[in-house]
C-alpha cells in the first residue's frame, strides 16, 4: 500500500507546484511530465511481470515528457504574449510593439548605445585575488533620433 502512496503523492505534488513558479517552463514541463508520466505508466502495469512495468514506466515516461514539454513551452509563450501586450516588459521585446523605427513614416530611429569593452588581467585587490575578466563601459547612452 506505502508503495503506491509515495509516488502518488510526489506526482501529485510535482503536478500542482511545479508549474507555478519557473518562468521559462519548457524544460521543467518536460521533467515533470515525464516524472508524472513514469509513475503513472509504472502504476497502471502494476499486475504485470517485472518487464511489463518497465515497459510501462518508459512509455510513460517519454509520453508525459512530451506532452509535459509541449504544454510547458505554450505556457511560457503566453505568459511573454501577455507581458508585452501589459507593456510590463523592458527592453528589446518590448520595442517590437513600436516596430523597427527605420520606416521614415513611422517616427524617432533609437541609436544603440556606444559600449567600451576593456580586459583585466590577473590580479591581487587588497589581499583578494581578482580573476581574469572583462568590464564594460557604456561610453554613450542609447538615444532616439528623428527621422527623416
């Protein structure tokens, strides 16, 4: 009985908290279905021979991940839909619901901004070892320009 209890109860709960919280849910969507799929194909081959319930968990398991990811993958593309269309997005997404700028109808052109790139050596900071790395400076904000 405590083995058909467990999975139950840990499918039940990757089902119903899962989803929730991880924005790019793809992947996620993917284990889960193919966690719940496997417990399930597993629990319904229950009777059967220890080949059988194999069988079973790996049908299972591919179907769910399949379908976990196809419904994981529409989820996260409607969340994005409805943060652009909210206007609650920032940056570049957010810029494709006033089109490229380059029509010269279709007003202000933004200018990409002027980016320094500098690489750093090795080195000791006051007793601490700094890795190699790169720092960026923005030598010029972006700017909007008029078009012509």
């Amino acid at each position: 009985m405590l083995r058909k209890i467990i999975p139950l109860g840990l499918t039940l709960s990757l089902l119903f908290t899962g989803c929730a919280t991880v924005e790019k849910s793809r992947l996620l969507g993917g284990v889960i279905g193919s966690v719940v799929g496997g417990s399930i194909g597993s629990l319904a081959s229950k009777d059967g021979s220890s080949e059988q319930r194999t069988t079973g968990l790996l049908v299972g398991a591919a179907a769910g991940g399949a379908l976990g990811a196809l419904i994981g993958d529409q989820s996260f593309k409607d969340q994005e839909k409805k943060k652009l269309q909210s206007g609650v997005t920032y940056g570049a997404p957010n810029l494709e619901m006033f089109g490229s700028g380059n029509d010269k109808d279709k007003g202000p052109k933004l200018r990409p901004a002027q980016v320094r790139v500098r690489y750093v050596e090795d080195q000791v900071k006051d007793g601490v070892f700094v890795p190699a790395h790169f720092e960026y400076e923005i030598a010029e904000p972006a700017r909007w320009e008029k078009g012509k």
